[in-house]
C-alpha cells in the first residue's frame, strides 16, 4: 500500500479520473493498516467489552526483571476456545499455553479486528480460589521445573497440570503465577518463585494445537513476559498485577515478552521504563517496545515449506548472556532437525530491563 500510494503522482497523468479519486478514497485504509498499537487499540475499543462471540485470552510468563522474576499464564474465557499445551523435557520449563478465537459464525467476518494483546488483562482474572483456605490438591497446580538437571517443584494455583507437572494445559479464564508454594496470596513478593534468568538458557515444549484439534492462529495472542510483580497497589483484580502498559486500576512496570505469538508467528518483545521514548515523554514505559524481533512467514507459519510449522510441536529456548556489560538475548525455535534463531541486544532499552 505504501509503494501504491508513494507512486501515484507520477502515474495520475496516465490513468481515468475515476481510479485516481478511488485511490484517493482508499488512502485512509491503508494508513489503518499502518496505525501502530495504541491508535488500534482506540479504533477497536468496543472489542474489549464483554461478549458472547469476542473473546481474548493469553498464556504468560511473569517475572520482575531478567534477575528477579516470577511465572504467569494468563487467560480469558471463550466458549470457542480450544487448549494448548507446552510439555517439559530435561532442561525444560513447562509454560502454560492458551487460545484466543472468536466463535466459528465471527471468525468468519471479524479475522481484521481480533483482540488486540491490550484487551486480554480486561478479559482475564487472576485465579483467586483458596485466598481465604489451603488449596485443593487440585487447585494447587503442582509443575516441575528441570533447573540444571535438578527436578523442582512449584506451584500454578489454578492451573491444569499433566504428565507429572511436566505439562501445563492452558484454559480460560484465569492467569496463573509461578508460586514457590500453593497459595493464592499474590501480595507477598516472597511467595513467587523467581528464577535468575542471565546466565541461564530457558527451554520449553510449545504445542500449539494438541490431540488433532485446529492450531491457534489469527485471533490468538499465546504469551509468557516478564514484569515486576507484586506492585503494592492491588488493583482492579486484587492481584498486585503490573505490566508496561500501565492500565487504569492497575499497576505500572517494565515487561519482557519473552515470547507472543501464534502458529503463523512469534514475536519478542523489551517493554523498558526508562521515559526515553521518541515522541512520548508521557509514557512512563514503552508501550511499543524496544527493541522487537518478528518471524518472517519463510521463517515461522502454518504448515511445510516453512523453518518450523507452527502447526506441530516445536522447541522455543532464551538464552540471556552479558557481553562486555551489554545484555544479549538469543531466541532459537527449532523442529526436525531444522532451526530457527534471534538475537537482540545490546540496546541501553534491553540494557534498562
């Protein structure tokens, strides 16, 4: 659309009247495609109210900065959602994976305005049973982290965990924090398990579309970020949650999104607070993020003729390394013998995290 646009004074003398005045009417829905994220999330603001055939949901990790961190898989409800897996082999961090989807009659129609990854804190809530009484043996969410060939065992309150806390299915509606005990006390920051991620190399299992069913694609935001949770403010869930985008009634911190995506593409993503932000001073985080690495779809989509299909299991790994006092992040997917890698860094915003 750009190159369309660019080149249309020098072609206006060569063609009718008629296509000039199309392209004329045409021009603001190709500067919608080029609206950054905030401006998309004003255009789509009714899509982030309640609805029985629009639905967000999420699967996260959440942590406080690369040295201090605690886990989180975060979800919203949908009647159309289908599950997600991602399973632990040795070295491994079983991750909770999920779906966002609109219902089968809306996904037909409504592809351009799924949810925005902004609606999926206003479709989810955190999981508050046992706040007041110990857990059940099936609330406490029991996971097995494989931390330097040693087995450990933490806690997904809420969460459904299989093959021996070794895999995590994601379902709606609820977000999951990383606990070093069954409890759903979010406000104690001693209470999440929070690993040392520099120096270290992150791995998981993720499964996008488990036991034949349709793999998550567009409409779906599967995430697992770093924050720096608790905040002492308990906010609008009573969670002590907080991310980058600093939502009303909500807390406000840095976020590393370790990985956000779908079966068609994976993204990384630094979210800094550092007020060092072209063109918004306001901010006191950067909401867009810095820096950002995207999959091409050569590199990263649905099906063969790609580096990895995103519609079969593959192994997503992050490893975090200082070189000459700057912060390096290295992202490797790889599937059948075939792989996939990311680097970011250094960059003062990565750096700040």
């Amino acid at each position: 659309s750009a190159d369309l646009l660019g080149s249309r004074s020098q072609v206006a003398a060569r063609v009718p009247e008629e296509i000039r005045r199309a392209l004329a009417d045409m021009a603001p829905q190709f500067s919608q495609l080029a609206m950054d994220e905030e401006m998309l999330l004003e255009e789509q603001q009714e899509l982030q109210q309640p609805s029985k055939s629009r639905f967000g949901c999420r699967a996260a990790l959440l942590a406080g900065g690369l040295s201090a961190c605690a886990l989180l898989a975060l979800g919203a409800g949908s009647r159309s959602a289908r599950q997600g897996s991602s399973s632990g082999a040795a070295g491994a961090l079983p991750v909770a994976m999920g779906v966002v989807g609109l219902d089968e009659q809306q996904e037909q129609t409504q592809t351009m305005h799924a949810p925005s990854m902004k609606s999926f804190i206003a479709h989810s809530k955190p999981y508050q049973g046992g706040r007041d009484a110990k857990l059940g043996d099936h609330e406490q969410g029991v996971i097995k982290i494989n931390e330097d060939g040693v087995w450990n065992t933490y806690y997904l309150p809420g969460a459904t965990t299989i093959d021996d806390g070794k895999t995590v299915e994601y379902r709606p509606p609820y977000r999951f924090y990383l606990m070093k005990e069954p409890t759903t006390d979010y406000s104690d920051a001693s209470k999440f398990y929070k690993p040392q991620f520099v120096g270290k190399t992150f791995t998981v299992d993720m499964d996008f579309g488990k036991n034949g069913q349709s793999p998550a694609s567009c409409g779906c935001n599967l995430n697992f970020y770093l924050v720096d949770m608790p905040v002492s403010l308990a906010g609008q869930d009573g969670d002590h949650y907080c991310d980058a985008q600093c939502f009303p009634g909500l807390g406000c911190c840095a976020e590393f999104d370790m990985n956000e995506g779908n079966a068609d593409v994976q993204q990384i993503t630094n979210h800094a607070c550092t007020h060092k932000y072209k063109g918004h001073p306001d901010w006191q985080c950067h909401k867009w993020g810095e820096p950002e690495l995207k999959s091409t779809a050569h590199e990263f989509s649905l099906g063969p003729g790609h580096t990895i299909d995103g519609s079969k299991m593959f192994t997503f790994s992050q490893e975090f390394k200082v070189v000459n006092g700057g912060l390096i992040v290295t992202t490797t997917m790889s599937q059948d013998g075939h792989s996939l890698a990311k680097s970011m860094g250094p960059n003062a915003q990565l750096n700040a995290i």
